[in-house]
C-alpha cells in the first residue's frame, strides 16, 4: 500500500491562535466564547485547558468551576481567517495542498517521489520547522498523518495531540486503529454509531471485521459499502 496522503490539522486552533497573538498566554489554560457571559459554552480550548477537562461543548460556568484561572477571549473568526491563509501558504511552500477543509486542516497528495516513508517524513519535518522558523510555534502547532488515502491520514493526524507525526503503513493496519473509539472515526457521528451497536458492532476491531454487505446494509446504502473501502 503506497503513501499517498499527508493531512495537516493545526491542535487547538483558536486557542492556539489567541496564544499567538498574546504570548503571555502559551502555557496557560484558555478558552474561546462566542459571546461575553458565563451561560455559553466553549467553542475551543488550549491543550492546558484540556487537560483540566475543558473541551468544545463545555459550559463556561463549568468551566470556570474547574479552573478559576481560565483566560476566556472572544472569538475572532476574521482573525482565524486571515492566519489560516497565513499558514495555507506556509504549507504550500513544503508541499502542494488541496482546497482546506476547514480553517484548522488541510489534506496534500504526495507525489510519486514522495510516497516513501522517509521522503514523507521529511515533509512533514519541513512543515513543522517552517512554524518554528516563522515564529508561529510554540504557540500553533500542528499534528500531521500520512497514509493510503485521505480518510486513514485525517485519522492518522488525530492519533498523537498535540503536535504528533503518525504514519499508517500497510503493515500497520488494521491493528494501529484498534485502540481508537467508533466515534473517532470521522463520519461515525452518533446516529450511525448507535446503528452499528445495534448490529453488535461496538469496536474498530469489529468494524474492521465486518463486511462490505454488513455494511451496506448497516448504513441503509451504497455508503457502507464506500466506508468499507
């Protein structure tokens, strides 16, 4: 199985973002609102905030609750914007990329001289020295997947956070995915989850044994047959 896709997802992206632009704030736990009031929620969290069990989705009084020496910031998604593009360019100095995905990731198709794991290695360290060099990081860093298709790199990049490297060789899977949950698969939201535990699917290891007619028949579609692939 050839290397075919390098997947860059910047950690904590607009939390990482709010570090850069005030760097008394690398190290600390932080979080981003939408709007100025303890009823909301997070929209993001550094990894310091992480740690305390602050995430996406957490309540700020909660929040607030498990760590008083939170830094909430509001959210700037003009700012977000214009350092994505920022770093898009960054990226494209190393190695071409597709059209982003969103503003915290990108997927690149390696070439045919770089599908090897060293060269695409390599890439992935001309990337993350080019943050150091242009004093993005430490403050944004990013965690990098490289394997078969775009869905095992995207995985691959979720697997070591923050600032991981993960290659997925053939001789990897489908053992390496394992240990992941179903809902760390992108595309498993909680409908299909509770679907395939309803088939008596509640691992990846069970995915991963089932077939492309279970499958199918599991997501109602041609779908399943697709995710089997």
């Amino acid at each position: 199985m050839t290397l075919r896709y390098l997947f860059v997802d910047f950690n904590s992206y607009f939390a990482s973002v709010e570090q850069y632009d005030e760097p008394a704030l690398i190290g600390r736990p932080v979080a981003v609102i939408p709007v100025d009031t303890d009823s909301t929620c997070c929209l993001a969290a550094s990894y310091e905030a992480k740690a305390l069990g602050i995430k996406t989705g957490t309540g700020v009084r909660e929040a607030l609750q498990r760590c008083p020496d939170l830094v909430l910031r509001l959210a700037r998604p003009a700012r977000y914007l214009a350092l994505h593009h920022e770093l898009m360019a960054l990226i494209g100095d190393c190695i071409p990329h597709e059209t982003p995905s969103s503003v915290d990731e990108v997927a690149c198709r390696l070439l045919a001289n770089e599908c090897q794991p060293e060269q695409a290695r390599a890439i992935a360290g001309r990337i993350k020295q080019a943050l150091r060099d242009h004093g993005y990081s430490p403050a944004i860093r990013c965690s990098i997947g490289i394997a078969a298709n775009r869905f095992l790199a995207k995985t691959a990049s979720d697997m070591h956070k923050p600032d991981g490297l993960t290659v997925l060789e053939e001789h990897d899977l489908p053992q390496a995915l394992y240990r992941l949950q179903l809902g760390e698969l992108c595309g498993l939201g909680p409908s299909m989850q509770q679907r395939l535990r309803a088939a008596g699917i509640d691992s990846i290891e069970q995915l991963c044994a089932a077939s492309p007619r279970q499958l199918k028949a599991i997501w109602g579609g041609i779908g399943g047959e697709q995710f089997w692939a």
